[in-house]
C-alpha cells in the first residue's frame, strides 16, 4: 500500500472488508496522515479524529448530515461527536480489522472535501 494525496483518496471508493487483514502499519499511517491535515490518531494508534469548530449548531447538524450521504455512498460509517452546540469531532476506524484501513484514508478524504 502507497501513501497516496487527498485527490487521489478522493477519487477512490470504500472496499468492503469482513475483517482477515491486519490493520496498516504505524509508520504508514503516520506517513498517510501527513496527506490529510488535521487528522490525528487516537485509541492508541488504532483509529483517526478530526474536529472542527461550526458557526453554530445548526451548521454542526448540516455538516453531519452532508457526513452522513458520503459515509452511506461509502458504506464505511464514522462516529460523529457534537459537544457545545458547535463543536464537531468524527472518528474513524475500521471495526472489522481492529483498526484502521485505507478505507479510513478513502473516507477521511472525502470528508475532507464536503464544502459547507
């Protein structure tokens, strides 16, 4: 697996995966994450986080709801985290693996590009 940029993650679609594959190593992830600004590990390595600050709540709600399309076109579902009526967080990881896989990458991305 190559470390790839945000376009080209873009352009990728989620796999299916029931699991029977190790997660990606650490020093890809670290690597891979450098390519999506603002994303950070947490769980002990084991999955990725982004927060951001909204206008209002309101906002927040329409940006999980914008979330929400993209993670059902992908079939790849985040945690998404609303706490003080603006301030939005999402988490993603892929549960059958433990872990995180590129199509915790693939879906990062196209967060990412979810213009509000």
């Amino acid at each position: 697996m190559d470390v790839q940029s945000a376009e080209d993650l873009n352009r990728k679609k989620c796999e299916p995966c029931e699991g029977g594959v190790d997660p990606c190593p650490l020093p890809f992830v670290t690597e891979q994450l450098e390519k999506l600004p603002g994303w950070y590990l947490t769980h002990e390595n084991q999955r990725i986080r982004k927060d951001w600050t909204m206008k209002n709540f309101v906002e927040g709600l329409a940006f999980f709801e914008a979330v929400g399309k993209v993670a059902e076109e992908e079939a790849h579902h985040p945690d998404l985290h609303l706490e003080s009526y603006r301030n939005v967080s999402i988490e993603i990881w892929t549960h059958a693996v433990g872990g995180l896989s590129e199509n915790d990458f693939i879906l990062a991305a196209k967060i990412d590009a979810i213009e509000m």
